[in-house]
C-alpha cells in the first residue's frame, strides 16, 4: 500500500545535517526535476533589491511579515536536512506524530507514506530535505510555470509504474491531488463532522479536523503495520481499527471515494 499526504504550511527548521541531496529522495529519476525547481526557487529569493523581494513574495503568495522565508529559500542548497517527518509540522503532522511510534510503526510509516510536494515533486517521510516555502500553486519564472502542470507531466510516468499493483489511499487536499492521478486500485479518502441539528443529522468537511483526523488514522495504520492487497481490504482495516467509513458512488474509472464519519472535535 501507498499513503498519499499533503505536505504541511508550517515546517520546523532542522539544525544541523547534510545539505539537501534530490537523487538521494524517493524515486531517483526525479533528481533533475528537483533540482531545475530548486536552482529557479533559489534564483527567485535570491534577488537583494527591495523591488525583487516585494516581487518574490507575491510569487510565492507570501506576506511582508514573511521575508524570513524568502531568506530560506535562498540558502536551501546548503541549508542543514532533517527526516521530512521531522521538517512538516502542520495539524495533521501533529496528530500523526511520526517521531513517537515504536521504531517497526516508523519503519512501516517510512516505506508507506509519500508527501507531496511544490518543490520535491514527492518525498518519503524518511527523506531529508530543508525546511522550505514553496506550495504547489506557484508559478515560477520560465521554463517552469506553474508547479502544478509541471510535476504532472514529470510524476507520470514514475508514479504510474512505482504504484502498479499497489493498493493506493489518497490523503491529499485538492491542489496536492491535482500534480497526479492515482489508477483504479485506489481510494480518495475524505473527513465529514456529523452533527445533529434540529433533529436532523448534517455532516460537513471541517479543515482543521477533516486534518488531524487523517494523521490518526495514519497512525492507526502505522501501528498495526497493515498490508491490504487492495482498496477492499483497506476498508475492512479502517473499519477494524473503529473507523466509519461509507463509499459513496464515483465514476466507473478512477478512484472509489471514501468517507470517514465523525461526531467528535
């Protein structure tokens, strides 16, 4: 099975560790790919005039308050790596909380789970990267553009034969889910809060728990080390683990849609 995650907004610096090596992430044959994102990420930050600053967050849709991370971006090819379960640092991170799991769960997590990145295409957890600042939405000076029709074109073919055979549950929020499309043995997970309302029952996607809902039952998964053959036994797993899930009717290709019900925040 393959575990598709959103990388998260907020990243946690590491201290100290080697500089960023892109050959040495999941799936190799990226390498080239990472690194003409890189050097044009870097480029772009690394601009001195207050003019280019001014420009390079509105690229990257930061604030003015923000400049510190355009600093970063400047520094990433010597900038010190840690795990990228380590680096993201979002909600649904938090409830995921790699770092605690006993060293088989990490194992089982580490070969798993990817991240789906604007600026690394897609990372194991286990990878070390930089912290950075660079979502999926940006479009960056030619020959890049968008992120998002370029990741698309380069995952493919790598993603499309690293995954065959392989059960896939897609974890990812709209803009990551776009940079690639999982094939027929695959689920599209999505949080629905449940609440009754004037006797009547209405569910709704709330953001902050439809995420830290995912990173739970991540780690459900990761600590009895499942292994479904297919999206069928994935499901007969979550609901072994005390999960609600429902299927609700998709298109006959693609991935079958999946919803996990919930009542509590």
């Amino acid at each position: 099975m393959l575990i598709l995650l959103p990388p998260s907004e907020g990243k946690t610096p590491a201290v100290s560790g080697a500089p960023v090596d892109p050959s040495s992430l999941w799936l190799p044959a990226l390498a080239p790919a990472r690194t003409r994102v890189m050097k044009k990420l870097v480029a772009l930050c690394s601009r001195a005039s207050e003019r280019s600053i001014v420009d390079s967050l509105a690229v990257l849709g930061l604030s003015d308050g923000q400049r510190g991370e355009i600093t970063r971006n400047a520094g990433l090819p010597d900038a010190p790596t840690a795990p990228a379960s380590r680096i993201y640092t979002g909600v649904l991170y938090e409830a995921l909380d790699p770092i605690s799991l006993e060293i088989s769960a990490q194992e089982w997590l580490y070969r798993t789970a990817v991240v789906f990145s604007g600026l690394w295409g897609v990372v194991r957890l286990g990878d070390h990267i930089p912290a950075y600042r660079c979502s999926v939405g940006v479009s960056l000076p030619a020959p890049i553009g968008g992120l998002t029709p370029y990741w698309r074109k380069v995952l493919k073919p790598t993603l499309d034969q690293a995954t065959a055979g392989t059960p896939v549950l897609d974890l990812r929020s709209g803009a990551y889910a776009a940079m690639w499309a999982p094939g027929g043995n695959a689920a599209a997970l999505r949080v629905l809060q449940e609440r009754i309302v004037g006797g009547v029952a209405k569910r709704s996607v709330v953001s902050h728990f439809n995420k830290a809902t995912k990173g739970r039952l991540v780690r459900a998964l990761a600590v009895e080390q499942a292994a479904p053959a297919s999206v069928d036994e994935l499901v007969t797993a979550l609901r072994d683990l005390k999960f609600t899930v429902e299927e609700q009717p998709g298109p006959a290709t693609g991935p079958r849609r999946l919803d996990v019900i919930v009542t509590d925040l």
